[in-house]
C-alpha cells in the first residue's frame, strides 16, 4: 500500500481516499484490495471526460455482419498431397 500512499502527492489526499472507498466497496468477497486497483480507480477518477458523439448525417446502407465463416473463406487452401501439415 506504500504505492498508494505515493500517489497522495500527485492527485491529494481526498482523491485518494474516495478512490480506496471505491475499491473497498467493489471488493472480493476475501477482501484483497491491490495496489494496482487503486491506481486504476484514480486514474479513471482524474481523467479528462470523453467527447460528445460526433454529429453526423451519414447513414450505414449495410448494417454490419458477424460471418466468421469468412476467416474460413479467406484462408488458402491446400491438397493433402502438397505436404501441407494440418495440426
């Protein structure tokens, strides 16, 4: 926990504490809290907010497809008679 006392410095002492009091509240049910996830929750705490939508009149004419069939498609396929090793 002295990486968390380290931060103090740098983002002050109550946005410390609010980011332990997050933590603590989401933890384990075996109550491990990392040093790590604080850091975490207090980086995510100071960070600049995210912009706005883009505002936009473009409109999708296909709406996106998940075909994972085409991955198999796009491999090259080789005849067993050419040494091609399949695992």
């Amino acid at each position: 926990m002295a990486q968390v006392l380290a931060s103090v410095p740098q983002a002050g002492l109550d946005a410390v504490l609010v980011a332990v009091d997050l933590v603590l509240e989401g933890a384990t049910p075996n109550g491990s809290v990392s040093a790590e996830h604080v850091r975490n929750v207090l980086a995510r705490l100071n960070a600049p907010p995210r912009p706005e939508h883009a505002k936009t009149t473009l409109q999708l004419t296909n709406l996106p497809l998940a075909d994972t069939a085409r991955y198999d498609r796009l491999r090259p396929i080789h005849n067993d008679n050419q040494g091609a090793i399949h695992v």
